[in-house]
C-alpha cells in the first residue's frame, strides 16, 4: 500500500526531472549516446591545469567572469555587455526560461526536441504548447506566426524556443526560416539554442543587433570538448542581457569556478585546434551517411555530430539492445513519432569502423 503523504511534503515543490544519457562505468565500450567530441579538449586546456595556482581557490571567483567573457567577446565580436554565461547551456537556457517566459501566455517549442525544455517548463510553471513538426521532421514557420500575421498560430504567443539544428532530428533550419520566425514574433522573447551550429549550420548571431527580443544560445560541450566543464553562452540585446543577469545574480552569483573561466577563455584561443577537430567530425559524419546508407539505414540530413536513423528492417529497441550488448552505446527515446529511430553520435573513424563491423555482420540475418 502506497505511504500516504505527510503534510510537509504536501508542501513540497514535486517536479518530473530530466533523464541524462547513461555515463556507463565499464571499460572498452564506444559510446556514442550523449553527442559528446571524441577529441580531447584544445592542448592549451591542457596547460591551464598544469599551471593553475590553487592558492586562486581561496578566493571567490569573478562572478561577472571576466575572462571568459572578454574571450568570447574577441572571438565572436560581440560587446561584453550583450553576452552572458553559465554553467552548461543547460544553465543558460534555465535562466532564459526563468527570466523571459513570466506571462500566462503559453511558450512554443516543436513536439520532438531537446527534452529538457519542457522540464524547465515544468519546473518554473510556465505553460506550454509543443508544435509538431511536419512529417519529414522539419518545422513550418507558420506554425509559430500568428495568424494575424499571415501564419497558422491561433492564439498568444508567450514565448519560442527552437534548436537549429534540431535535436534529436539534426536538421538544420537554415536562416531564413529563423529570421521569418523572429522577425513575426516581436511581443516574445526567441531563444535559439544553436548547441551544434559549429559542425555546418549557420548561426543566426548577426539578427542579435536587428531584434531586441533574440536570444542565442550556444555551449562549450560539443563542438569544444568540454562537456566536463560545463560552459555555455547566450548572446543578446544589451536589455535582454541586463534581464539576464539581474536573475542570476538573485539566484546564485558564482555560478562559474575560476578554473573553469580559465579553461573556457584557453579553449577559445586554439582557433586552428577548433575548426580541425570540427572538420574532422563533419568528415566522418559524411562517410557515416554513406555507409550507414549501404546498411539499409534512412535519416533526416544531419548537420550536427550526431545521425537520427531508422532501419529499414530492424526495430531500434532490438538495435539498440544489440549495440549495447557488444559494449556499442547509441541513445534512444521511448517517445511517439521516434521510438523506432536512435541517436548515434559521430565519434572518432575508428569508433565508427567498430560500429560498422558490427551492424554488417548482424544485419546479415535479416
Ligand atoms: C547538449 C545540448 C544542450 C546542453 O548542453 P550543455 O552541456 O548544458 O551546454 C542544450 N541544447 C541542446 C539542443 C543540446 O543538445
């Protein structure tokens, strides 16, 4: 019989978290379920943590994150005060729902997504409506321009949130369809979470300085190695950054460590290092298309580090089970519309030559 509920907990605030992609403990496997780069961070990473004096520890650390910032603002150019930073974009994101969805008007992302959105959604009561995406996986602009404006959307709008590329589908929504999205929607904040832009998309960054209302979100921990470090971005109006900040420093102000400022500012000083190791997992993602293509796999076009397939006679659930079995670790969602697809991440040619391997020999029996 189920306890009953004491009434402290009746005051409890209960939310249904977020499942992260297994971090397995044994030993020879290749994983490729969490969209993680198989290439060590920049070799100046490296050297941050050799020189690091720990007397720096005694003290807090910059809360504004000085280095971090000044080093994102030389690479992108943009002004400091137009960028903000977090623990993760994961961080960044949460605070973006926190601060810019506050109305009773529903906030619009696509039904299949980065499925921490509607978490976050759920955690800070901010209500939502997901938007299907079209049967081949892309997204109709319309559907998030109100009909007064010419599009499909009956009803407010509190908000938008869209991944470009999408996850878990890699499609990547190209520019225009972005900026017709943000240009119709001027009464809501738009988040752009652009986590793998890096490997072949188009960031939209330039509409920061044509829409006040434009937030773009970007993260550390794929296309720069550093997903242990959990560091991620947001660039935006000067107003939108103020908004930002001022709900970060009334929640916690050191969300970033001073090593991790360190690392962050290395990293983005490795130019050469960066587009290499981009250029090599855009590479082995090309050849992952065609082999995967001979196996008998179908996939929306992937701009990212990651393919979303379906095989033409095997169902994902034995797939999956199959891989996991041979020490293979891909992701998949027990979710409408994708349960028969899995996620594979592009790891190094040697991790996918062992993929390869595999599936040729086991699809043999079917
Ligand atoms: C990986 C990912 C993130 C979060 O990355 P962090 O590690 O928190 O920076 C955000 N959005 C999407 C779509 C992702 O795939």
């Amino acid at each position: 019989m189920a306890e009953q509920m004491k009434t402290w907990e009746s005051r409890v605030h209960r939310v249904e978290p977020y499942t992260p992609g297994e971090q397995p403990k044994i030993q020879n496997i290749v994983k490729l379920n969490t969209n993680e780069n198989p290439y060590p961070p920049a070799p100046a990473v490296q050297r941050v943590l050799t020189d690091f004096d720990v007397e720096q520890l005694r003290k807090y650390p910059d809360p504004t994150a000085d280095e971090l910032v000044s080093a994102l603002s030389e690479n992108y150019k943009v002004p400091k005060d137009q960028i903000f930073v977090g623990v993760g974009s994961d961080d960044v994101l949460a605070m973006s729902f926190l601060t810019f969805f506050h109305s009773k008007d529903p906030i619009l992302f696509p039904d299949i997504t980065y499925s921490f959105y509607d978490v976050w959604a759920g955690e800070f009561e901010i209500p939502y409506e997901t938007i299907p995406l079209k049967e081949d996986f892309t997204i109709d602009p319309l559907d998030y321009i109100s009909v007064e404006k010419g599009g499909h959307r009956e009803g407010p709008i509190g908000g938008i949130v869209i991944p470009n590329p999408n996850a878990p589908t890699g499609i990547d929504g190209n520019v225009e369809m972005i900026r017709k999205i943000i240009e119709n929607n001027p009464d809501a904040v738009v988040i752009i979470d652009e986590a793998y832009v890096d490997f072949g998309a188009t960031s939209v960054l330039p509409l920061i300085d044509t829409y006040d209302n434009l937030m773009v979100v970007g993260t550390f921990s794929k296309s720069r190695s550093l997903a242990g470090s959990r560091i991620g971005f947001g660039f935006g109006s000067r107003k939108l950054i103020k908004y930002l900040s001022d709900v970060k420093y009334s929640f916690n102000s050191y969300t970033m460590d001073a090593i991790t400022l360190k690392i962050g500012a290395a990293s983005l000083g490795d130019t050469a290092y960066f587009e290499d190791t981009c250029q090599k997992i855009v590479a082995t993602r090309e050849a992952a298309k065609k082999r995967l293509k001979e196996l008998g796999f179908s996939f929306p076009d992937s701009k990212t580090n990651f393919l979303f397939v379906t095989h033409e006679k095997v169902k994902a659930t034995e797939l999956f089970a199959a891989l996991r079995k041979e020490g293979i670790i891909v992701r998949h969602f027990q979710q409408p519309r994708i349960d028969d697809y899995l996620r594979i991440t592009i790891g190094t040619d040697e991790q996918m030559q062992r993929l390869y391997d595999f599936l040729e020999d086991y699809l043999k029996q079917f």
